[in-house]
C-alpha cells in the first residue's frame, strides 16, 4: 500500500479548499457628509452675496458730494441716465408709466425710501419730475445717490 492509498478519503479532504462565509454581509456605503459640507457652503455663500444686494446695473456718473452717506439698501431704485432715461430697478419706464408703477409698488415697499439715481450730466427737470411723480404716488421719502467727495 503506497501512502496516498492508506489515507484514502481523508486526503482528498484536506487538500480541498475551505470556504469562509462571514456572518456579515459588506454593503456598499457611501459616506455624503462631505456633500452636505458642500451643500451648506454653497447655501451660505449665496445668501451672503444676495445680501449684499445691487443698487443697479445701469452705468450713470453720480455727482459728488461732501457730506455722501452710506447706502443702507432699498426696495426700488430709479435711474436717470444722461440721455435722460428713467430705470426702476434695471427696467426702462417712461414719465406716465412711471407714475402708475410707483403706485402699484407703494404696497410692497417695505421702508417706504426710494433711492434716486441721477447722472450728472442728466437734466436737472428729469430729476424734479421723478421727485414730483414719487410724491403724487404716496412716496415721500426718497434719497438722492451721490459719490463722497475728498
């Protein structure tokens, strides 16, 4: 008898490969922590630089002034360009349509200021009128855009 025969079965056995199963099964996990830092970023960003807010897109050359404050924001902003223009809030209006725009957002206006924009190379009587058309409208507060001069 060779010795592979005198072990016969039990060779065989011990020779084949052992298989493990794990009593725990490995589930993929995606870990989105950093996804909701990211979220939360961009969030917080946005609301920051909304706050920050515009006081309009339209380009005019305000007139300086010694005494200029600072702008603490508002609802509407009214731009007289050179060419004597009128924008409120980046959209061109003219005199009569203005004055019924400025009725319907008296409603909404929270603080009741409107900031007035004025080129200084527009006509003094545009400026005037816009004044005239906000007080016809129920606004009376209104503030003239100036630059701080040294």
């Amino acid at each position: 008898m060779s010795p592979t025969a005198s072990r016969g079965r039990s060779y065989r056995r011990a020779i084949m490969p052992f298989i493990f199963k794990s009593r725990y099964q490995h589930k993929a996990f995606i870990d989105i922590t950093p996804l909701i830092d990211l979220s939360f970023n961009l969030i917080l960003f946005f609301m920051v630089s909304y706050s920050m807010g515009t006081i309009s897109s339209i380009m005019v050359h305000l007139p300086g002034a010694a005494q200029a404050g600072s702008y603490r924001g508002s609802d509407v902003v009214i731009t007289v360009t050179e060419k004597n223009e009128i924008y409120v809030n980046d959209v061109q209006y003219d005199m009569p349509s203005l004055a019924a725009e400025m009725k319907k957002r008296k409603a909404s206006m929270k603080d009741g200021v409107v900031v007035i924009r004025g080129d200084k190379k527009s006509n003094y009587e545009t400026i005037v009128k816009v004044m005239d058309v906000l007080n016809q409208a129920g606004i009376p507060k209104f503030t003239l855009a100036a630059v701080k001069t040294q």
